[in-house]
C-alpha cells in the first residue's frame, strides 16, 4: 500500500485515535490474531483467547466492532476483513518496534 503523505497526516485524529485505542487492550491483541488465522465463533474466541467471562468477551468483541476492524460475516462468527489483515500486521509490527525502543532495545 502507498498512500501521500499528505493524506496519512491529513487523517481525522479523533478516527486514528479510536482505531489504536480499541487495538491497545492485550485482550484484544490475542483476539485479533487469533482472527488473523481465520474466522472463528465466540465460543473458539473464549476458549483460545481464555480471558475472563463471555461477558468480558463480548465488551472485547463490542470494542473491535465498533472500530469496524472486525465483523461479524454471520451472527456468532468474527472476523477480520482481507483488506484490513496486512495493515492490521503492519500495525502490530510497528507497535513491536515501537516498544523495543521504550525498552532499551534497537528494533
């Protein structure tokens, strides 16, 4: 993907903002890359994300929904859009950078 920089700098903070904010949860991160691997149902997402209650789920699920990186192909099944897979990577890749550089470590 190639975009002008004016067009990454000219983006809608609030947008952006909301985006990063519904991936920075641990929670969310393990569900979005267990959905890298595929679609999967709310019960596959409890038990490989296995964190907290179905209710905690949902909120979690509810967060990436609203975003709109992930949805709902068929009630009770999540998934990522194709298109949003290779950024949603770039992202995380980014943010693994990013953290290498807090700790101390050169990315």
């Amino acid at each position: 993907m190639e975009r002008p920089w004016d067009e990454v700098t000219g983006q809608d903070p609030a947008a952006v903002a909301g985006v990063l904010s519904a991936l920075g949860n641990p929670v969310r991160v393990r569900i979005l890359t267990t959905l890298v691997q595929g679609p999967a149902s709310t019960g596959d997402l409890g038990e490989r994300v296995a964190e907290g209650t179905s209710g905690q789920l949902f909120h979690h699920l509810k967060e990436l929904l609203a975003c709109g990186v992930v949805h709902q192909p068929q009630r009770g099944t999540y998934a990522l859009r194709p298109q949003h897979v290779l950024p949603l990577l770039a992202v995380f890749s980014a943010a693994m950078d990013l953290a290498a550089t807090v700790d101390g470590a050169s990315p």
